[in-house]
C-alpha cells in the first residue's frame, strides 16, 4: 500500500506522487485572461503529483462557457505564465486542458453570433451553455442549434490545437491535455449515435476516431508525445451523448490507437459519479489491454479504493476534482488521514471572486484557527 504517495515518471517528468488534480471548470477569469485569482488557487494546489488545468478554450468558437481562462491570445498565454511560474515555484507540475466543446453553446459566445459547430446540424437535448441571459445575467442558457462543420474546416480546429500548445509550452506548461471527453467536440465526432457524416470523419469507427487521432498527431508532432495527454469518458452521457452499436469496440479501438503513440498518459473520466451508465462488464479490461501506456482515471477515488487501483496495476495515476476545491492540501490530508473539508457547491462556478475559490484554509489553518478560537 501507500503507492499513492510513491513518485512516478510521466514521460521524463518526475512527479513526486501519484495523486493528480483533474480538470474543474471554476469560472472565475472575467475577461477569459486569468488573474491573481488564478494565480493564488493553482499556487495552493501545487503539492498535487500533477495539475490538470480547467479546460481551456482554443479558440471564441470553442468556448461554452463565460469566464473560462482560455489559450487563443497573447494576453491569455500571459495570464497563464503566472500561474504556471506560481506552480513551479511551489515545486509543482502542470499540464494545460485544451478545450472545444463543438455544439455545447450558444450563439451568443461564438464569433459574430454564428452558429456553435459539431459534426452534425443535431442540437443536444436539454444542454444548456453558461452565457447571459434574457436579463443580461450570467447563467444557463439552452445551447443554439449547431451547424454541421464541412470537411475542409476540420483540420482548421486541429491547428487551433495545435497553435493553443505552443502557446501552452512556451507559457511554461509541462504539458498538454486533449479533452476528448464529457461531450463536448471529439466526442460528439467518436459517437456513432450522433456522427452520421457520409465523408471520411464519419460512419465506420476508424473515420470517427479520425479527427481526435490527427489532432493528436498534430500536438505530438508540435510539442513531443511526452508533452501530449489526452482525456475520454467512454460510455459518458453529458450533453445528450447517446448509446450506439459499437460503443465499446469503438474506445477499445481507440485504446489501440493511442498505445501506437507516443503519449504521456491517457486520462479515463468515469462519469459514474455524475450519473452516467455504467461501462460493460469486462471493459475495462480489453481497455487495459489494448493499452499499455500511463493510464489515469478520475471518478469518485478516496484514499482506500485509490490504493486499491494501483496496487491492481490497472491504473498508475489516481486523479481527483471535488476534494481539491475545499482541500488545497489535499495530498497532506489523504497521506495523515486528516479530514476533508466539504466544497459548498454554489459557489463551484461563477465569478464570485474568492469565496468558494481560494478561501479554504488547509489543514494546518483549520487547526490553528480552531486553537485561537
């Protein structure tokens, strides 16, 4: 036991533990840039083995979502040097999520009011996108109708990619994250249910993994596979993400896909705890054969079912979101059982400055004020 705790070598990077602060939106940059704000919340997070930063949009049209950090300006990668500077200078490690969400929005975020794009003109049932509303107030609003991206506009995202790691990099990230999960705009490609496309990013599995698998090479090709992650839910439902025929020979596919690649790791989100089906008996398995590289999951992990994963030898990084919110010190108080705090849910989003962000003290702070009290 306690190889949560043990070092790991990601790809050339040491990381002093195995525990990894996974990708949370917090929607907290007002004017997508971030700020001291930013800068103070990933600098108190530092002691994770691994960063994973919210997602971080490539481009206007890949945004969502207000108030998310993005990487498409000059400004932005400047915003984001502070806080890869802040990390590193707590002895930290950080990789930059890249971000599209395709259909997953709302005209009124996208570049002079067009339409959102996805691999198919299908707007997702009951998904909302973070913009303002009818009263001009930041909140969820019902996401437009999309249209369908053309063949030839395809590759023109792969370069937003791969023009958002170079930013990333020379902005001092360690590294990069493709997010490839969650339903947002590689997912909308992989699955079947949604991708009915007649040209070659549509129909049969190998044209449907085709964008996510070029973007990847395009990334590898930019910055290293060393530098290069990527992020699936296999069998996730966010955003109206249906069910289809070859659900699972599709992501073992993938599986294979990315174990002929030189990546740093492969990150599984297990949408269980956020009420998504439950995979197939037995896939996580071929999952785990047909890829044999550094593999991570995120989903619901405590201390004990933590250890458990990795002394399975099934998983070699244990990622976790919520506990990091309210427990910047979260590694500290997993390795001497130190209670957790509990986020207050209302404030996981929006710009409501500190509160809920970067106001929850660590375990020695709790303490010490509880001792003056």
């Amino acid at each position: 036991m306690n190889q949560l705790f043990s070092p790991f070598d990601l790809a050339g990077l040491p990381l002093p533990n195995r525990i990894v602060m996974a990708p949370m939106t917090r929607a907290r940059a007002i004017d997508t840039i971030p700020d001291e704000l930013t800068v103070l919340y990933y600098r108190q997070r530092a002691s994770a083995g691994l960063i994973v930063s919210e997602g971080a949009p490539v481009s206007m049209e890949g945004r969502g979502y207000l108030f998310n950090p993005a990487l498409y300006t000059a400004e932005q990668a400047a915003g984001w040097r502070r806080v890869t500077d802040a990390v590193h200078d707590e002895g930290g490690r950080i990789f930059a999520q890249l971000w599209h969400v395709g259909r997953v929005s709302h005209s009124s975020l996208q570049p002079d009011g067009k339409a959102p794009v996805s691999p198919a003109a299908t707007r997702g049932a009951a998904s909302c996108a973070f913009s303002y509303d009818a009263d001009g107030q930041p909140g969820l609003v019902p996401v437009s109708e999309p249209r369908a991206l053309e063949t030839g506009e395809v590759a023109a995202i792969t370069r937003d990619f791969v023009r958002a790691a170079r930013m990333a990099v020379d902005a001092g990230f360690d590294g990069v994250e493709l997010h490839g999960a969650n339903g947002y705009l590689f997912e909308q490609f992989v699955n079947g249910a949604l991708n009915q496309r007649a040209d070659c990013y549509g129909g049969s599995i190998k044209n449907r993994l085709r964008f996510m698998l070029e973007t990847l090479d395009a990334l590898i090709a930019e910055v290293g596979g060393h530098r290069v992650g990527v992020r699936i839910s296999p069998f996730g439902r966010l955003f109206d993400m249906q069910p289809y025929a070859d659900e699972a020979e599709t992501w073992v596919a993938a599986a294979a896909a990315f174990n002929e690649r030189p990546l740093a790791y492969v990150h599984l989100s297990d949408q269980l705890t956020i009420g998504a089906e439950k995979m197939p008996e037995g896939f996580g398995h071929a999952f785990r054969q047909a890829y044999r590289g550094t593999l991570m999951a995120a989903g619901g992990f405590d201390r004990d079912s933590a250890e458990r994963a990795l002394a399975s030898g099934d998983l070699d990084l244990i990622a976790f979101g919520r506990p990091f919110i309210a427990n910047p010190d979260l590694v500290d108080r997993l390795k001497h059982g130190h209670p957790l705090a509990v986020p207050e849910r209302a404030t996981w989003y929006g710009p409501s400055g500190e509160k809920g962000y970067t106001d929850y003290p660590t375990w020695a702070e709790h303490t010490e004020a509880g001792s003056a009290a």
